[in-house]
C-alpha cells in the first residue's frame, strides 16, 4: 500500500516533532508518521506502564526523554532539530489521577503547553502547531446534543479544567502571537479513544483486559455513562488533516476542531463492555462503586458538523468494528504475542479509501 501519498503527501520528509511520543496515542501517531516518511522527532517522559505500547514498537525515530517543564531543554531540541509542525499531546490524560495529583495536572497541561508554544515561537522552521486537549475541555451540562467549537470551556475535575485552560491558552497564543500566517496554531478535541496498547490505569478498556487476563472481574463503577468512543486512528486522521492545512497556509483552519464519532457510536460504558465480551470470552465485568466518591459527568458528547464541513473530515469505522479491533488487538497479543498495529493501521487506510475519505 503507498502510505506516503496520505495527505497529499505533504508528510514525506517532513521534520514532524511530537510531544508525548510514549504515551498511547503519540505512539500510534508517531507510527503512522513514520510509514507516510516523515522525520520524527519524539519529546516525552519515560512510558509509565509495563508493557507499553512505546517499548513494543520498533524504535525507527529520534525519541528523546524529557520533561514539558524543563524549558530550556525542550528548546533546545526545537533549536537543534527545527521541526516544521508540532503535534503537542503530551498531557497527564487521566481524570482520576488528577484529583489526587492536582499541581502536577495543572502544571504539565498548562503551563507545559505554554513552554511548547514559546519554544515554537522562537523557532523560525516551525509553521504549524496542532495542540490536542480533550472533548473535557467544554463546560459540562450534561446536555442532550454535542458540544460545538464555540461552547464555553470548564472543567470540574483538575484534568478537565486543565484542558479548558489549555484552549483559552491557544486562543490566547493564536491572537496574540500566531496570527498571521508564518506560523499556524490549531487544537483537536477528540472524544473517548480506544485502541490496541493503552495500559493506562483508571481507563475502561485497559481495566477490562488486565481483569481479562489474571481471570477476574472487572468492576464498572460508572455502568450508565454515555461516551463518544472512537478508534484511536479516528482523531490522529483528524490532526493530520488539520496539519496538512496548517502546512499550505489556510489561515482559516486556525481554530478549535472537534474529531469524535458519529452519534451512533455514543454507548453507555455497560454496553462498551457487553460488547467486548463478544470477542473475546474471558471478559466478565460486575458492577461497582467509586470508592472516593468522586465526581464524573454522566453524558458527554460532540459535535463535529464543523470538521465534517470544513475540513471534510469524518469518521471511518463504526462501533462494531471499533471495538473488535480493539480487543482482538489485545487478544493476539496475550494469547498469541502477536502485535496488530501495523494491521489495524493498514486495514484503516483501506476502509477510508473505499469511502473516499479527502485524505486518501
């Protein structure tokens, strides 16, 4: 398959820096990159889980080990590489954790996506930066329709209010620094994202594999919350096609994007998991409770009528294929110590030129 021409091929040599290189959705990211021939360059902490998806996957990149805070650092690395478009998804990404660890939430979220923002600043190569916060960003009222671009931002929990901060940061950046069209700053929202090699504590498909594997199971304290759940490949689509525009220009795709799925794929956690019982047996789940009482929204959704329109970005596969994805992903590599990146990756592709997908 010629993976090179994706994006009009605007990839293909291109010094692409990504934060968050080591976590689950930068290693899948970085991946993708690396097969469309783009130069990477990597910026993260070490991986925080064993196994990891990061220490799984050949090393074919340049993957430096560092902290968002260290400034001086991170500039350098902009200074000696001179990346041409940042992908920042470096992040503490967990709601839970965040309650417990409020300061390193806020500063690593905040005040580590100003430091990735003033190092581009001061970095001539660097013409687009796509900044990836999270569908939390938005005030939450459990509305019955999705959030659009314009919603006001919030956050109850530390992690949500984070990533509102790290919207108004951008705007803030966008207006004050980026506005013309040298250099072109965007942020994705993305929903609930699933996938093979998230071992993540505190996230319900890894929580349902690791029970799955020791043969116990796996409590669902929030049986009746309704999620956008979407395949990991279905927001890195959504970047890359935001930073394809970013890199010819188009200073009107300068803006807040929301990449999520199709209303469809909206499912209650118990469901999610009915699902996954589906496709692999040992998966069994009981119902359980939030033993510190803390607070999660019940219903989050989005709406991405703007990416849809605009950028004629949407989604690729449904639920059903999602989640059998998902967990056969899971399934080989347990039972069968058999990654199916490069697979899933491929059979994505397929799927989206068969319906015409603009990136294809």
């Amino acid at each position: 398959m010629e993976i090179e021409s994706l994006f009009g091929g605007i990839y293909k040599d291109r010094v692409c820096l990504v934060t968050g290189d080591t976590g689950f959705k930068g290693t899948w990211l970085v991946y993708w990159l690396n097969k469309m021939g783009a130069k990477v360059i990597g910026y993260a902490l070490e991986p925080v889980t064993e196994p990891s998806h990061y220490n799984l996957l050949e090393k074919n990149y340049t993957s430096i080990i560092g902290n968002l805070a260290d400034f001086e650092k991170l500039n350098k690395v902009f200074k000696k590489y001179q990346p041409e478009i940042i992908f920042h998804l470096a992040a503490q990404a967990l709601v839970r954790y965040s309650y417990d660890n409020p300061t390193e939430t806020f500063n690593t979220n905040i005040m580590g996506t100003v430091n990735v923002f003033e190092a581009s600043k001061n970095t001539k190569s660097v013409k687009a930066i796509v900044n990836v916060t999270s569908d939390k960003c938005y005030d939450n009222k459990e509305w019955i329709w999705g959030y659009r671009e314009n919603d006001a931002m919030g956050g109850y929990d530390p992690y949500s209010a984070s990533k509102g901060c790290a919207e108004i940061i951008t705007t803030s950046y966008q207006k004050s620094f980026f506005n013309g069209n040298e250099k072109l700053l965007a942020s994705g929202r993305a929903g609930n994202v699933i996938g093979g090699g998230d071992w993540s504590a505190d996230r319900l498909i890894p929580d349902i594999i690791k029970s799955a594997e020791k043969g116990t199971e796996v409590e669902i304290r929030n049986p009746l919350a309704t999620r956008p759940w979407q395949h990991v490949l279905e927001p890195l689509s959504g970047y890359l096609v935001l930073g394809w525009n970013l890199l010819l220009g188009k200073k009107e795709y300068a803006g807040g994007w929301n990449f999520g799925p199709d209303l469809n794929n909206n499912l209650k956690v118990n469901e999610v998991v009915k699902e996954a019982e589906k496709h692999w047996k040992k998966i069994k789940f009981r119902i359980g409770t939030d033993k510190n009482m803390h607070h999660e929204a019940n219903l989050l959704m989005l709406d991405c009528s703007k990416a849809n329109k605009k950028l004629k970005w949407n989604s690729v596969w449904d639920f059903d294929i999602t989640i059998e994805k998902t967990i056969l992903w899971y399934k080989d590599f347990i039972e069968n110590d058999q990654i199916n990146t490069e697979n899933d990756l491929i059979s994505f592709i397929e799927n989206a030129k068969n319906k015409n997908a603009i990136w294809t």
